[in-house]
C-alpha cells in the first residue's frame, strides 16, 4: 500500500465534508505501478446520497485548490459515486479529471481493480462494498471497453495522429488482449513490452513512462497505433460472439 500526501491532503479535505464516506484507490496506485508526475491518480470516492449540483460545486472548488497547489505534476482524477448506485454499471458519475468535472461511468476496469487491488484511504476496503472479480468479469470489461471507446477510435483514424492516443491506444491494446486471454489485469508498464509495435518504438513508450522527453514519428506511430487498434478491436469483437 502506497501513500502520497498529496492524497492524504485531499482525503482530508474530503472527510470534513461529511457527506463522503470513502475514498478508495484504484489505478497505477493500487497495483503498484505508480511513477510520480507520470502516473495519474485513479481514487473512487464513495458518496452518502447523490452528488448534486451544490456538491459538485464544492468538489471543484476543492480539486481547483489542490492542482493549483500542488503543480502541473499532479494528475489526480476522482469519481464520485452514490453508495446506493453502485451496481448500476451504467450509470454516470460526476468525475474530476485534467481539471474538469464531467459525467463518466464507473467502468468495469475500474471496478476490477478495485476489487482485486484496491485500498481505503479512510471508509470501507473496496471488498466490503464492490463485489468480487473474476476472471469471466475482467474479459467482459476489457471486451467492452475494446467494442465500445475503441472500436469508436479506430473508425476514425484522424484521431490517432495524437501523440498521446497513440500511446495510450498501444497499451490499452495490450492490456485489452491481456485481459481477453487470461481474465487479469496488466499494469501499463508490463503492457509497454506487450506492445504490438516495433522494438524502437516500445523504448520510445518506456522511456516516456519514465518521464523522459522522447518524440515518436507522428504519422508513423499513429499508423502502427491505428492498425493495432483495428486488429484487436476485431479479435474482441469475434470474443463477444
């Protein structure tokens, strides 16, 4: 278990609140993988009724003060869920990230690390109120989240000269398929060198997982990105049936 005071911070503020009753940790975090002024910070924060319009102001105003005190380093992302919610899979929580409150999902992933990874900051271990994962569970995630966003970006190869959804799609093309054919998780690390991508391109992404300035070719990287995506989005899609 890994504690940063940055988190503790914002758990704190958090706890003063009264209407949260916890803040668990999932992500890079939770399974170890953690890199400082890399890595973002994955927490679930679990709520005592709905988050309305009045809380949702107070928890902008609290990430407002606590990115703008703590740097450009920090990448601290929170979904905040209504306890009674929880097995509503579908349903949209408000959820901070890259400095803004938005409407997400709780996703499948998310749940599967909790579950098998995650810990309590303060409130309840994400045992006592995520059910368990499986095998079975962690395949259905990943195979969603690859027909779902996934198979959304590689109809629209535009989007993958982004540098960034570039190396994002690699690994989570490795991860999917990881998760496909065992039913675990792989940390984003591991799936670096899992990468369907050539040698010097896999220790272009390591050495930016390490925070190291290091640029790809952009129209080739997003080509080799593209394909990948397109090719394991298929091999889901063909799981599913």
């Amino acid at each position: 278990m890994v504690r940063l005071p940055v988190v503790d911070e914002f758990a704190e503020e958090l706890a003063v609140l009264g209407w949260v009753t916890d803040l668990l940790v999932a992500g890079s975090l939770a399974t170890g993988d953690y890199l400082p002024a890399v890595s973002d910070l994955d927490l679930v924060a679990l709520t005592d009724g709905r988050v309305d319009g009045a809380r949702q102001a107070t928890l902008s105003a609290v990430h407002r003060r606590l990115d703008a005190g703590a740097g450009a380093g920090l990448h601290l992302g929170c979904v905040y869920v209504d306890t009674a919610t929880i097995p509503d899979v579908h349903l949209r929580h408000p959820t901070w990230t890259h400095g803004q409150l938005v409407q997400r999902i709780l996703s499948g992933i998310n749940r599967a690390e909790l579950a098998r990874h995650g810990y309590a900051v303060f409130g309840r271990p994400p045992g006592e109120v995520f059910p368990p994962a499986s095998d079975d569970d962690v395949r259905a995630a990943a195979r969603a989240e690859l027909i779902g966003y996934w198979a959304w970006a590689a109809r629209r190869p535009w989007l993958w000269l982004d540098p960034a959804l570039a190396d994002l799609g690699l690994t989570s093309m490795a991860r999917g398929r990881h998760a496909l054919h065992h039913g675990d998780l792989l940390t984003k690390t591991a799936a670096i060198e899992a990468a369907h991508a050539p040698a010097w391109l896999i220790g272009q992404l390591a050495a930016r997982r390490r925070g190291e300035r290091v640029t790809s070719p952009r129209l080739r990287t997003a080509l080799i990105a593209w394909r990948d995506a397109r090719r394991t989005v298929r091999r889901a899609h063909r799981a599913a049936i």
